[in-house]
C-alpha cells in the first residue's frame, strides 16, 4: 500500500499514525525524505483504505495494493454474473428490465407484463412504493401494488424488480421482489442498503443523483459487505447545470465502473433522459460503453400515466431497443438474454398474501 502524508506532521501526529499501521499489521517505511510518501507491506484488508483514509494526517491512499474493497475488480477476480430469472447480467451477458414506473393497476401491469415478454424481455420493473419529491404526488399504491405485482408474475412467470423505500418493507417486497431496487434518493440510506443486503435476493442498486462514482461504490460496499454478491449497480444519471435532460447521463462512470468493479453495471436512459425521444439514444450510448444492460419505463398510454410518462416508451419502440441493444451488443462479442417468446411458467398457483 502507498499512502500520502500532509505536509510537515509534527511527532505527535505522525506517532499515532504509525501505530495505527503497526496494529493494521503493516511495515511501514517512507519513500522519501520529505516523510511524505508512506509504503506499507503485509497483509491487506478491505477495511484498510477508508481506516488510513480517515486519519487526519493522511492526504490519499495512492495505491491500496492487496487492500481490495469488496466491490473492487482487484487483480484477476471475474465478473460476478447476476442472474435474475432466465435473465443474466455481467460476464459478457446483458439483459433488459422493463415496465411502467409505477403499477397503476392490475389489467395495465398484466398487457405491459405481456407486451415485455412479446419482446423477449423476461424482466418487469414497476414501482409500488414511489419516491416522490413531493408528498401531493402519487406515492404508489403500496401493498396493493405488491400484491399485483405477485399476481403478474405468478401468471405469467415474468420476474419482478421494485423499489422498497423503508427499512421496515424490506422482507414484504422480498417476498414478491426477484431483485430489489434502491433507488436514487436512498443511494445513502446505509440502514437500508443494509436491510436490503441481508435479504439475501438481487440488489439493484442505483447511483444517488448527487453521489461521486467514489460514493456509488461505497454505496454497494455497504450491501456487500452483509455478504451478498448479487449485486447490480445502475447509472440513471447525475444532476447537472443543464435541464435539456432531467439528468445527466454518466457514460464515463460507466465506462469506468465495467473496469473498477467486478459488479455488473447497468443503464437507466429513462431517468437520466426524462424524455422518451432520448431514451433509445441514451440506451445505445450506455451499451456502447459498456454496460451490461437496460432498465428502461414503459407505458401503452403515456398521458394517463401517474408518474413519469413524460419519459415511457411504447412497446413498440422497446422492441427497436431489444433489436438495437442486440447490434451494439454484438460490437464487442457481447450477447443479449432474450427469450423465444411468452412465458407460460407458473412460479406458484397459489397467491400468499403479502403481510
Ligand atoms: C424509478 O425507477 O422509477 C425511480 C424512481 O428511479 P430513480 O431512483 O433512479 O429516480
Ligand atoms: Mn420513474
């Protein structure tokens, strides 16, 4: 590991610092004359970084050698593949979830559900408990929405990923989830990326609209660190100065994370976007540099949408995406998890009501 120290610590500060190498089980030698520049050997650990990092005598860690977090690529590690369904996610496979920002109600969810599966989509998104940045707004219909979300996939067979806000939801929505989204507004609500981790499903874990690429990994650190690795990060886009998009899509952040992390990365053209003539451009940028897949709203009827409809897509142009997202795919010899056709799979026949 190579540290970097401020400028001229005094003893007493330098002293501690030091300490705290030797009970980290290092070595520590300074590469310079100036006692700037630290190199410590032995053993690393996960938790070494953030620990030297805090010190206040301490400027950057400029290497971590063995020091991996658990979301870091390091040397030689694979990538995680998530599967989701029949669907896989990283390791040179991508896949597409897709469905209306919010469930609205259960005959709607059913055609979308059926209308994703015509397109050889084999994953539905669809928000029961919303985020909303107002408190007037729609917040979702709940536990109802829940409960039509299980319904959908037990006739169709399609897996279902949702969003849980609150800590205390977590194993209701696991109960209908296949993955479970953390969206962009509780990026930073550690208790629940906890919660979440501990279930133990998917995680779909999206960057938070203000946070660093530093800060999304830290983000999934905190649910892999429960010990789930079924992990998938997701770029919506940041805030910018410009509203031409709601957000700013970070196709660096992308191309870099398919590097720094063995996570698979996935794009959301439709919040970064928050129009639907951009959604297909910003979806084959995304793919181009590097992602490992879509998620991406859909509606049959945008104007009566009760969240986002300003950004739907219709099923027709999810099915140019799927024909697209094939072809940018195929650039790189990657490939994209699609199925023949309309599942008839029954995952269970009868309902459990959601408690
Ligand atoms: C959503 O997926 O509908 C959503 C609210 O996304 P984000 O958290 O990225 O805004
Ligand atoms: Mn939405």
């Amino acid at each position: 590991m190579l540290v970097r120290l401020r400028h001229g610590l005094a003893s007493g500060e330098l002293d501690p610092l030091l300490a705290l190498c030797r009970d980290l089980g290092y070595s520590a030698r300074f590469l310079d004359e100036g006692r700037r520049l630290l190199e410590l050997s032995g053993c690393g650990d996960r938790t070494h970084r953030t620990r030297l990092e805090d010190h206040p005598g301490v400027v950057e860690v400029v290497d971590v050698g063995d020091s991996h977090e658990l979301h870091a690529r390091g040397e030689e590690r694979p990538d995680t593949i998530v599967h989701i369904g029949g669907a896989a996610f990283g390791g040179g496979h991508a896949s597409i979830a897709a469905g209306p920002c919010s469930v609205e109600d259960y005959d709607r969810l059913l055609e979308l559900a059926r209308g994703v599966q015509d397109c050889g989509i084999s994953i539905l998104r669809g928000g029961a408990y919303k985020p909303r940045t107002s408190p007037y707004s729609f917040q979702g219909l709940g536990i109802v929405g829940l409960e039509m979300l299980a319904a959908v996939r037990a006739e169709t067979g399609i897996a279902i990923v949702t969003e849980v806000l609150d800590p205390r939801d977590v194993e209701r929505v696991a109960q209908v989830a296949d993955w479970i989204q953390i969206g962009t507004r509780s990026a930073t609500n550690f208790p629940l990326l906890t919660e979440v981790g501990r279930a133990g499903k998917p995680v779909l874990l999206k960057r938070g609209f203000g946070a660093t690429v530093r800060e999304f990994q830290l983000s999934a650190e905190y649910v892999l660190d429960t010990g789930n690795e079924q992990v998938v990060l997701c770029e919506r886009g940041v805030r910018s100065y410009d509203n031409t998009t709601r957000n700013l899509l970070d196709v660096g952040a992308v191309a870099h994370l398919v590097n720094a992390t063995h996570l698979p990365v996935i794009v959301d053209p439709s919040h970064a976007a928050g129009r639907a003539d951009l959604v297909l451009p910003l979806a084959r940028a995304g793919l181009a540099a590097g992602a490992d897949g879509l998620i991406v709203e859909i509606h049959d009827d945008p104007a009566i949408a009760k969240s986002d409809g300003q950004q739907a897509i219709s099923l027709q142009q999810l099915r140019e995406l799927t024909h697209d997202a094939q072809k940018v795919l195929a650039l790189d010899g990657r490939t994209l998890s699609i199925e023949s056709g309309p599942s008839t799979r029954q995952t269970s026949s009868v309902q459990e009501p959601i408690q």
